[in-house]
C-alpha cells in the first residue's frame, strides 16, 4: 500500500511540475523557489522508490531459495543436516555453546513371570533392567564424541559396562565418516539399537545366540561412505575391524581381529511404502583350544593354518515400512544369518536362524506387533542333530509420551534340547529417559 501511494503521489507531483514549467515566467520568485524544492524532493523520491524495488526484489529472490529448499525437505530429497550445514560438516542443531556435553538418563526396569524351572532364583522378579548414561559433544565442527554407560541391578552385584564410547570425524577424504572406540557393530538392524530402542522386550533369539544376550558391542574402528553407482541407487557401505573377544559365535580372544563388511540400500516403492534392504559377512577367530578325543584331557589346539579365521557369519535383512494415513504405520522387518565354521568348539558346524517381526503403529499411543523366532542354535548336541529353538512374540505397547512408554510381551520357546520343556513367558516393561538421548541415525 505505500509503494502505490508514493508512486501515486510520484505522478501527481510530475504532472504539477510539467505544468509548473509552462507558466514559471508568470509566478512570483517566491513560487520560483517552492517549485524548484518540490522538484529535488520529487528526485528524492525517485531514488527511494528505485531503492524500494531493489529490495524487494532481492527479498523475493531469498524467498524464492527459501521455498525450493523447504520443498526439497519435505520431498526427502535433501536432510536437514545438509541444509543447515557445509557439505562436508556434521549437524550442529541442538549444540550447546559452552563446554558441557549433552546428558542424557535411560531407564529400563522390567518384570518377568516364567514356567521355567532351570534358574531357581531371579526368574520370576522386577528388577532394574538397566539404566544408561548418554554423554555427546561435538569436539570441533568436524567431529563429535558419544558415550553411553549402562548399570544393572544384578541378582549377585551391581554392574557397570561402557555400552559404547567412540569418537566420529566428518570431513575425510573422498567423503568417508570415521569412527573409532566401542560402538555396537553394523549388523543388520536391531542390533544398533538400545534395549530401550527395541520393538520387543529383548533382542531376537538369532542375535542372542550369535553375538550375545545383547548383541555385539565391540572395541574397534570403522568407516562408512555412500557409493556412487550407476543407478543412482542410494547405497552406505561400512567396513568395520572389531576386537576379536567379542561374540559368543568367535573364539571369545583377541590374538585376532573380527573383520565385518555391511552394504545397506533403501528404495521409495511408492509414495507410502519405503524398503530397506542390506547385508553382513563376517569373518573371525575359533582358535580356543579343546579337549582331545582320548578323554584325557589334554588341551590340543588346531593344526597350523586352521585356526585361522574359522567362522564365517553371514546375515541379510529387508525392512518394509507402510504409512497409513493419520500417521499410522505398518513394519514388517526380517533378519536371516549363518554360520560356517571349522567346528572346533561347538557341535553345530552351521548353526542359522531368523526372526520375522510385525508392527502396527495405529494410533499416536498404541502399536502392537508380534515376532517369530527360528533358529539352531550353537550349543545343540550331537545326539540331536540340528535341533530347532522357535519362539512366537506378541506384544502391545502404550507410548505415554516421547520420553516414556510401557510394554507387555508374552513369548512361547520350544527349545531345541528335547530334555528341556517348552517354556511361556509374560514380560512388563517400562520405558523413560531425561535429558538428551540422541543416538546417531544409523
């Protein structure tokens, strides 16, 4: 409304000068004078309104930037790390600017009913699962420092583990992003994830017997960049070199290092369904000596060369996500992994297995879901062959807010020794956390 009332009276006052000109030789020196102050304040007026446009239209180009930004945002095409930030720099959306790091507090406390008889004490119990300290900072623009320490309320003493301390640095060459430390290994995709970051009350059963009750979480280095191809295929791979006494499928020392290679993929099927789908292989130690077959019980170890890398893990999973209107969502993720190994410890040379989970998110508070569980296990005995251990899941969960939600699973085992009976349990859990909880996108 301004601009048009000055251009408005911009004319009004040129009219009156052109007008002023035809009879200057009639009016009094007094009129003289006003006319020619009328006339600089007209080009002065001129100047503001050329001022005027400039502005505008530089502050039409800023929004015009703007709005093709916040589209590519929306569409996915660009993350908010890329947008706020160099090419090459981390995110530092939500940085502190003093010295102290972000804190953060994780708890998890977890009751159990069971049928089974095999552990006379802490089976039917409440107990505090475990309870995580998370540290982060950025060191400087290019890297960053995350720490997370967990303590459990155990039946004999209290716990304490380092769950992961690593430090990460953007910024190399060719685009690759480093990091070393302790870090939960990238395999698959529940095992980057946090008991308090699990659909289910525990990890599955595949990962449990290969890599831990836990999962694998190891010592070691890493590194991981996108890689262009033909396609033009989003696609991460990461290798990784991890202490060598970790995972209950190795040899459980450090005279070696695991070596672990991961390739992940995601592909937009349509508007509302997304894939992920990626791969593990594994290569580590079975070195640990056994007992001869003499009965004796001299320890011997391998033949020279044999000890060498003896078992080989390999792992896929496919994630299908589904986004229902009302931000309601369906997964179903799948996990497969087998062993090859030189049979030196366990009795199955190639224990495999694999979980199936369903969840449905179907409303802001509640999802629901349910797991299948298959596998055959490392510790099956000979006199059964390659017994299978199933287990079916089905679960509800109340999502209280962001920062707490609660959990009731039930789990049905058939164990693979035929000695021992099949097994129900009833789990609740609860769920809460203060502070910063961040843990990178993985």
């Amino acid at each position: 409304m301004r601009k048009w009332f000055a251009l408005s009276f911009l004319c009004i006052l040129c009219m009156f000068s052109l007008n002023s000109k035809a009879h200057a030789e009639v009016l009094p020196e007094s009129f003289k004078n006003e006319l020619l102050k009328l006339q600089e304040m007209v080009k002065g007026l001129q100047s503001t309104v050329q001022d005027l446009n400039t502005a505008v239209a530089s502050q039409n180009e800023v929004i015009e930037k703007q709005t093709v930004r916040i589209e590519a945002l929306e569409q996915g095409e660009v993350s908010s790390q890329e947008a706020a930030q160099p090419k090459d720099a981390p995110p530092l959306q939500g940085r502190v600017n003093s010295l102290n790091p972000e804190i953060g507090v994780v708890g998890t406390v977890q009751a159990n009913l069971t049928e089974s008889t095999e552990d006379g004490e802490g089976r039917d119990t409440i107990a505090l699962k475990e309870i995580e300290l998370n540290f982060a900072q950025y060191v400087d623009p290019y890297s960053r420092l995350d720490a997370v320490i967990s303590f459990n309320d155990a039946l004999e003493a209290q716990n304490t583990e380092v769950e992961e301390a690593y430090y990460t640095h953007w910024g190399l060459p060719y685009g690759f992003v480093g990091q070393i430390g302790k870090f939960r290994s990238k395999i698959g995709k529940q095992n980057l994830l946090h008991l308090d970051q699990l659909p289910t009350v525990d990890y599955p059963l595949v990962i449990q017997n290969f890599f831990g009750e836990e999962g694998l979480s190891s010592s070691g280095a890493r590194l991981q960049n996108m890689v262009p191809n033909p396609w033009d295929i989003p696609l991460e791979l990461t290798g990784e070199i991890l202490r060598g006494n970790n995972g209950t499928i190795f040899s459980g020392v450090s005279r070696r290092p695991v070596f672990n290679t991961h390739a992940k993929s995601f592909f937009e099927l349509s508007d509302s369904v997304d894939f992920e789908l990626g791969g593990t292989v594994m290569f580590g130690d079975e070195n640990i000596p056994i007992d001869d077959e003499t009965g004796t019980g001299t320890l011997v170890r391998p033949a020279k060369g044999q000890d060498r890398y003896g078992v080989q893990v390999f792992g896929g999973d496919a994630t299908f996500v589904w986004h229902l209107p009302e931000d309601k969502t369906v997964k179903f993720q799948n996990e497969v992994y087998f062993a090859d190994r030189s049979n030196f410890r366990s009795p199955n040379a190639n224990p495999w297995g694999f979980y199936s989970l369903l969840d449905y998110r179907f409303s802001k508070r509640f999802s629901a879901g349910v797991r299948f569980d298959y596998l055959e296990p490392l510790g099956v005995s000979e006199p059964f062959g390659h017994g299978q251990t199933t287990a079916i899941s089905p679960y509800i969960t109340f999502w209280q807010s962001e920062f707490a939600n609660f959990r009731l699973q039930y789990q049905h085992i058939e164990q693979a020794d035929p000695s021992l009976e099949s097994d129900d349990q009833v789990f609740l859990q609860a769920n809460f956390l203060i502070g910063s909880h961040r843990h990178p996108v993985q």
